[in-house]
C-alpha cells in the first residue's frame, strides 16, 4: 500500500508542470507566410500606444511652448523701453550735464560764501581800525600770523585807513 502512494506521489510529482497534457488547450502560434499573427497585433497595439503617448506629448510641448512664449511677451511689455513721452535726462549727454552742473552750483555757492566772508570781514576791519586801538590791532595781526593770514590781514587794515 505504501509503495503505491508512493508511485502515485512520483507520478503526480514527474507530471506536474510538464504543460498542458490536453490537445485541445494547446495555443499554436500561427506562422503563415513567415508572419506571426499574434505578435504582429500586440506589436501593432504597442506601436499604437507609442503614438498616442507621443502625439500627447506633443500638444503638452505646443502648449508649453505658448505659454512661454506668452510670458516673455509679457515680460517684454512689462520691460519695454520705448519712448513715451518727453524724456530729458537720457543717455550719457544728460549724466554729463546733471554732474557738470551739480558741480557749479557747488561752486557758486562756496563763491557766494567766500564773497560774503570777506564783505563781513572788510567791514569788521573798517570798524577796528576806526577804534583805532594799537593793542587790539597788534592782537589781531598777531592772532592772523597764527593762522597763516597776516600779510592779506595787514593789506585789509591798510585799505581800510583811507
């Protein structure tokens, strides 16, 4: 009894993967003219996918292309640099002109208060010499020798005797 089973275990066991054992479930690929029927119609199927992918992908690109190009036209109308209107300071002319004339104005007015100086200074000196007081005088050219300024202070004072 036991051998049996163990023959039928063999059996089931030298059998089992071997295929279909039935004629009728068998799938024959059909080869008729050198052409395979079956792998030509998936072939066909996946080729047909293929282009359905890359036609998609296509109108993806044509879109994105749009819009791309939508935004650098939008960023050129927001950037443009047309002319609009009247424009003065433009260019390397106008830089020029605003520094040449911010620097004479600097002039002027450092003219202008030099010119001032020397009206409050004459009349300073005409007041002193009309005290007409030796020691102050003396302190004052001594005070502008300090300085630097004794020979155009002394010149003042002789002016403003006459």
């Amino acid at each position: 009894m036991k051998s049996k089973i163990f023959l039928i275990v063999l059996a089931a066991v030298f059998t089992v993967g071997c295929g279909n054992l039935s004629p009728l479930n068998s799938n024959r690929i059909r080869n008729e003219n050198g052409k395979i029927d079956d792998i030509k119609s998936n072939q066909n199927g996946v080729m047909a996918e293929f282009g359905k992918l890359k036609q998609d992908a296509q109108i993806m690109a044509s879109q994105l292309k749009e819009i791309q190009s939508g935004l650098v036209n939008l960023n050129a109308i927001l950037s443009k640099n047309e002319n609009s209107g009247v424009q003065i300071l433009q260019g390397d002319g106008a830089l020029f002109m605003v520094f040449s004339l911010a620097t004479i104005g600097m002039i002027l007015w450092y003219r202008n208060r030099a010119v001032k100086s020397e009206k409050t200074l004459s009349i300073l000196t005409k007041e002193v010499m009309i005290l007409n007081d030796a020691t102050l005088n003396e302190k004052i050219l001594k005070e502008a020798d300090k300085n630097g300024m004794g020979k155009q202070m002394l010149s003042m004072m002789d002016k403003s005797k006459y």
